[in-house]
C-alpha cells in the first residue's frame, strides 16, 4: 500500500532559526515528489517539485532533498519569518498514476 | 485569490439537503480536481476531469455527483450526506493530470448537521 509519513507532526520555532521537515514514502513505483506550503484557510501552494533524478532543488529559503534510495525527503527552510507558519504537505505521485498519495503534513509555528 | 475561485467558502447543511459548490479557474487550465480535506487526515482525491471529462472517481459515495459543464467550472453536486462528510472541500487545476503544477483554489468549509 502506497503510504507517505511526515515528522514532526508539529514544530514551533523562534523567528529566524532554521528547521527541517522529514518526509518518508513507500510509494512505488516512484514518479515525483511535491512540497505544498498550506496557510490556514487557504489552500496549497507547491513549493518544490523532484523527480527521480533530483536530490536538491531549492525555493528561496525552502530547499527541499530527496534520495530515492531510502525514500527520504526533507524541506529545510532557512531564517524563518513569521510568514513560514503554515502545514506543510508531501506529495508523492507513483507513475502514470492520477491520484497521488499525500502526507498528512506538518504543522509549522514560527513565534516572534 | 485570482487564478482559481470557489464559492460559497462556508456552508452548513442539514443531511435532507441539497446543495452545490462552484469552482471555476481563470488559468487556461484543461483538468480540474475535488479533494476532500478532513481534520487530521490526509488530503483525498475525489474527481479528476480532463478536458471536461471523467477521468477519475476515487471510489467517492454517489451522494456526491461531479459536474464539468467545461473546462473553466466544476461543480459539486452534495445530497443526503452525512455528518462525517463535514471537512474542507478544496477544487484545484492544472495545465495537464499526471506531472503538472496543481493551482488550488480557498476551499469550501462545509459543516454537516
């Protein structure tokens, strides 16, 4: 069964430190991986997107990393602002699939 | 918010009722999307249509009725639904299905009495 899990299921941090998301998929077989960046009340935003290939793409202060070998990927998001505050989703679609297998996110506080 | 709009954002409805939410995308885009955001759940795909078609139900009950008049609207036809189908209901769109950039729309917040 195609499964994605995301830990910490939620973070609260200090205005301007870093921290990074994980994100562990048994998807196969593996065609992408997303970030979604979601605020409360609105819906998600696609941060990055990676496909097999890829190990680094970066965001701005979002940069995300994958290796397909473990089916790990983290989301490091550097300096946070109080902007960053927001779940953050992983999304891994198999191949040729329409329906894609979402984490259940991670809830990110940034306090000032 | 301009790219891809959903109207009503909030909606409370008793389980006789019949109610519909709208979708429309200001993006060019050919396929559309409903997914179903419950508290403490993952996302779930409901319908995909492309190029006003079908092209997935991901086993969603029947008290749930799509409709893609074309490729700009999609609707969500709701009826005799029950409590548990309370959750945000989020429309999303994309230039193509399977790799593109999916733009997604506010949502619905629909509450099931």
């Amino acid at each position: 069964k195609n499964q994605v899990e995301q830990s910490p299921q939620s973070l609260i941090i200090l205005e301007g430190k870093n921290c990074t998301l994980q994100c562990n998929y048994t998807v196969s077989p593996f065609s992408n991986l997303r970030w979604y960046k979601q605020d409360t009340g609105r819906g998600p935003v696609s941060l990055t997107i990676m496909t097999f290939s890829e190990n680094t793409k970066s965001n701005g202060r979002y940069t995300a990393t994958l290796d397909a070998d473990t089916k790990q990927s983290s989301l490091h998001i550097t300096a946070s602002q109080l902007s960053d505050s927001a779940s953050y989703i992983c999304v891994v679609r198999s191949g040729g699939s329409y329906i894609p297998t979402f984490g259940r996110g991670t809830s990110l506080i940034v306090h000032p | 918010e301009t790219g891809v709009t959903q109207t009503p954002r909030h909606l409370v409805m008793g389980m006789t009722n019949k109610k519909s939410l709208k979708c429309e995308q200001h993006l060019g885009h050919n396929a559309m999307y409903w997914y179903k955001q419950s508290a403490k759940k993952p996302l779930e795909l409901m319908f995909v249509y492309n190029f006003k078609e079908q092209t997935e139900n991901n086993s969603v009950p029947s008290r749930f009725s799509p409709e893609c008049p074309n490729s700009s609207h999609l609707f969500l036809h709701l009826h005799t639904l029950q409590p548990e189908d309370s959750a945000l209901y989020l429309c999303a769109s994309s230039q193509g299905t399977v790799t593109d950039t999916q733009y997604f729309g506010p949502g619905t917040r629909l509450t099931v009495l």
